[in-house]
C-alpha cells in the first residue's frame, strides 16, 4: 500500500473512532438529558392539567359550598335551636288578628322529647273563636311562617252568634318545632 492509501485510511479510521466517541461520549449524554427533560416537561404539562381541572372544580365547589350555607340558614330559621316562646305566642296571637280570630286561651304544654333525634316538639293547647274561614286563613298563613308548625287535633263546634253570624269554636293543637 502506498502511503497515501495509508494516510486515507488512518483518516477513516480517525474519523469512525471520532464519529464513535462523538456519538456515544459526547452527544448521548446530551440526548438522555433531552430525552429526560422531555419527559419532565410531559409530566409537568399533565400535573398543570389536572391542576386547572381541580381549579375548575374547585370554583364549582365554593359555589355549591355557598349554596349549602344559604340553605343552612334557611333550614335554621325553620328548625331553631331555641324554645323562643315569647316570639311562637306573639307570632300566633298577631295571626290570630290579622283573621279576625279570637284566642280564648293558649296553653303552652311541656316540650316532646322523644319524637325524634333531630327535632322536638312545643305543644299549644289553643282555644279559639272565629269563622271557619277565618280558622282555616289562620291555619294556612302560620304553616307558612319561616318557623315549622304543625297543628293536629282540630275540633270546631258550630255557634251562632247573636247577630246571626255563623261561628266556630273549638280547639286545636299547635306543634312548634326545635332542633335538637
């Protein structure tokens, strides 16, 4: 072989071995780097999805937290947690007049206990005078306070009056309730 021959294939050789360490020293670190971080930046972009879905959900649920809390209070001004009894008898006696319903007497009675684990209940006896229609706009207007009442054990008796009118009187229980 001549020396140039020689000298064109020491250069190949140099140039397979420097191609070689090139690749496989130099640039294949730097390619599992890049490939690594390619890898974190995937990881990341999904952990940021999932971090913006929850965000979304999470504005969601401060809505729905709100909502609740509204209905909580609403709740608690239909279930108190308190006897309140002056309000029950100023709130039955101001219905009672605004029917043109007579009360004859109301007898608080002792609280019920043991209906229920949530609530109790605070009986009137209530004795009444009026029309029937008006004892029927009474009965109606304090279902509809923002308090729960109930009223069980209706019993009208028909009397007439002296002006002729048609009147009721009778009895009826008023159920206040309370939670526990």
């Amino acid at each position: 072989m001549k020396k140039e021959q020689q000298i064109y294939i020491l250069i190949g050789i140099i140039t397979i071995v420097f191609v070689f360490v090139y690749f496989n020293f130099l640039l294949g670190p730097i390619n599992k780097s890049i490939k690594f971080k390619k890898e974190k930046i995937k990881e990341l972009t999904n952990i940021i999805i999932e971090a913006k879905k929850e965000i979304g959900q999470l504005d969601h649920l401060r809505m729905k937290n709100a909502a609740l809390e509204e209905e909580l209070i609403e709740l608690q001004l239909l279930l108190p947690n308190k006897k309140e009894l002056p309000d029950i008898l100023r709130k039955i006696n101001k219905t009672a007049q605004q029917h043109g319903m007579k009360i004859i007497n109301i007898q608080p009675r002792p609280i019920v206990t043991n209906v229920s684990q949530e609530y109790n209940e605070i009986p009137f006896g209530i004795q009444i005078i009026g029309t029937f229609h008006n004892v029927g706009n009474f009965i109606s207007e304090i279902a509809q306070e923002k308090r729960l009442f109930d009223t069980r054990d209706l019993k009208l008796n028909q009397q007439i009056s002296s002006d002729k009118s048609i009147t009721v009187n009778g009895t009826l229980t008023l159920i206040a309730y309370m939670a526990k």
